[in-house]
C-alpha cells in the first residue's frame, strides 16, 4: 500500500510568519441536523467532542481531533489520517437510523500551519480573506469559512500567533503562495487612488 501525500507535499515557506504544509490529516464532512441530541451523542462518543457553537471549532483535550462548525448542518471533523476509516465506521454506527451524511473528504483537502507573532497572523490572514481579524472579534477557537482571494477556505486561531488554514486540494499550492506572497517582508503593496 502507497503512504498517503499531501497536496504541498511538506513545503515551508519563513517570512513574517511561518507556512507549513500540516501533511496528511484526516478529514470528515459530517452533515445532518446539528440541533439533534443523536448528533451530539455520537460526537461525544465516536470523538470524544462536544459539539461546536457556530463559527467555532473544538478540540479534543489531547489536541489530535477537532470538530468545526461549518454550516447550520455541517461540521467538519479533523483527526489523524490512520484514524478516518475507524471513525467513520463508529459515527455510522452511532447515527444508525437519524438522518445523516459523512464522507472522508481528507485528500480533497490540504491544511496549512501559519505561526509567528500574533499581529503578524492575523495581518497575512487580513490580506487575503474579508473578515474582521482584530482580536476583540476573532480568538482562538473561532473559525471563519471564506474566501481567501479567489478560492474557498475557511481558518481558524489554535492560540494567539498560531492558526491553521484549509482549503480544496486543488487550490493547495495557489493558497500557499497567496500566503507566502502576504508574509513575504520584500513584498511592495501600491495603492491606486
């Protein structure tokens, strides 16, 4: 059997902060009615989470497994690559009769790792996405699913001068070099008036 790759197959890139290609993460789109005691039950027991308020994500006291509010009836589960097939077979399990959707969507996917001073990730995240990143409005533990210039992606903050972007596989390497292009101190910026 082949190792899974990821799309930025381990690029890095230093400037005003630091972009890491995070490598093969395990990723699940789970949708169904949120609001459902089943689907809480079944995040509790199948990952050990508790569910997420809108526009926020979860993590599991280890660090390893997420939850993120995507939608009014979409999460989005991160947990380690080897670990999807067994989750998916105990979320199955555990919503068995309700209503539901879960895909392992992981290598449509890439997850890049930004860090560095927090001004400093908060501004290269500014560049590229409209949200409102000052830190009265957006901390650690939201998340915001947007347009990072062109293409779709949400991120979120792990903790100040830390956040963690995802975006469609196919897009991966314009992503990062949209972030890189952001975080590059020689970068000039011209305003038009």
């Amino acid at each position: 059997m082949s190792e899974p790759v990821s799309a930025l197959n381990g690029v890095s890139f230093d400037g005003l902060v630091t972009l890491k290609d995070s490598g093969p993460t395990g990723m699940i789109t789970l949708r169904g009615d949120l609001s459902a005691t089943p689907m809480a039950q079944m995040l509790d027991k199948a990952m050990g989470l508790t569910m997420p308020a809108q526009r926020r994500i979860v993590t599991h006291a280890d660090g390893t497994r997420h939850a993120a509010w995507m939608s009014p009836d979409e999460l989005l589960l991160i947990l380690p690559y080897a670990q999807v097939t067994d989750a998916l077979t105990a979320l199955e399990t555990a919503l068995a009769g309700t209503h539901h959707l879960a895909e392992n969507v992981s290598d449509a996917r890439a997850l890049i790792s930004v860090s560095g001073p927090e001004a400093h990730v908060r501004e290269v995240l500014a560049k590229l996405a409209p949200v409102d990143l000052h830190p009265d409005h957006f901390t650690p533990g939201d998340i915001r699913r947007t347009r990072l210039a062109q293409v779709a992606g949400a991120f979120w903050l792990t903790q100040a001068g830390q956040a963690q972007v995802i975006c469609f596989r196919s897009v991966a390497q314009y992503v990062f070099d949209l972030l890189s292009a952001a975080a590059d101190p020689a970068a000039k910026v011209e305003y038009f008036g």
